[in-house]
C-alpha cells in the first residue's frame, strides 16, 4: 500500500536568479499537515503534477475582484489561453458578455485573445 501526499494550497511564490536561468519555486502546503510544515517545490513540476491547483488559485483571486475591471478579465482570460486552458477562456468571456453592449464589445485585445483560444480548441 502507497500513502500519496496532495497539496492543499500555495502559500508563497519566489525565484532564484541566475546569471542565465530563473528558477521558480512555489510554497505548498499538503493536506494533513500544518502550514509549518510547507515545503519549497520547483514551480513547473507542481504545474505538472497539480495543473488544477493552479486554477483554483487564479480562479479564487479573480472571483475576488470587482467586475468592472477590464484589465484583469482580460489577463485572465489571456493568461488561460497561455496555459493551454481554451475551454475556461471561452467560457469566462461568455459568462462576462451576457450583455453585449457590456464591457468588451470594442476590446480589440480581448477578442484576438479569444480567437486564438477558438483555434486552440479547433486544432484539438
């Protein structure tokens, strides 16, 4: 029998600066433990293994934001479409252009963003 740990959260963000390389490093706290007990693991390697925590933790901090502001639906949705999440990106600009005369009716950003997420889903 095998006992896997699960993360529950990332609690900090830092990097490592070299002269040619930048390394990523993500706090984690894992379920079961105290926040004491968080450990530093390379950021690409939890992206990896734990893709979906990463989500919850954008997800979380956009949900807390105001509607109204149009930066931050549009880094969202974009930085969806950069991780390879087109479904969600689609999806969140539906969910924010129920009304079309609404917020991103002129955005020349947004919607080159949205294409793209289309064309994504498309060569999929």
């Amino acid at each position: 029998m095998t006992y896997e740990e699960h993360p529950l959260k990332i609690l900090d963000l830092k990097q490592h600066v070299l002269r040619t390389r930048v390394f990523s490093f993500v706090k984690v706290q894992w379920r079961n433990h105290p926040i004491e007990e968080a450990t530093w693991e390379q950021e690409e390697e939890m992206k990896e293994k734990y893709h979906q925590l990463f989500e919850t933790q954008a997800q979380n901090l956009f949900n807390d934001m105001p509607r109204e502001n149009v930066i931050a639906c549009n880094s969202i949705i974009h930085g969806y479409v950069q991780n390879r999440c087109a479904r969600e990106a689609v999806k969140l600009f539906k969910e924010l252009n129920s009304d079309p005369f609404e917020r991103f009716h002129d955005g020349m950003f947004i919607l080159a963003t949205i294409i793209g997420a289309c064309a994504d889903l498309a060569t999929r």
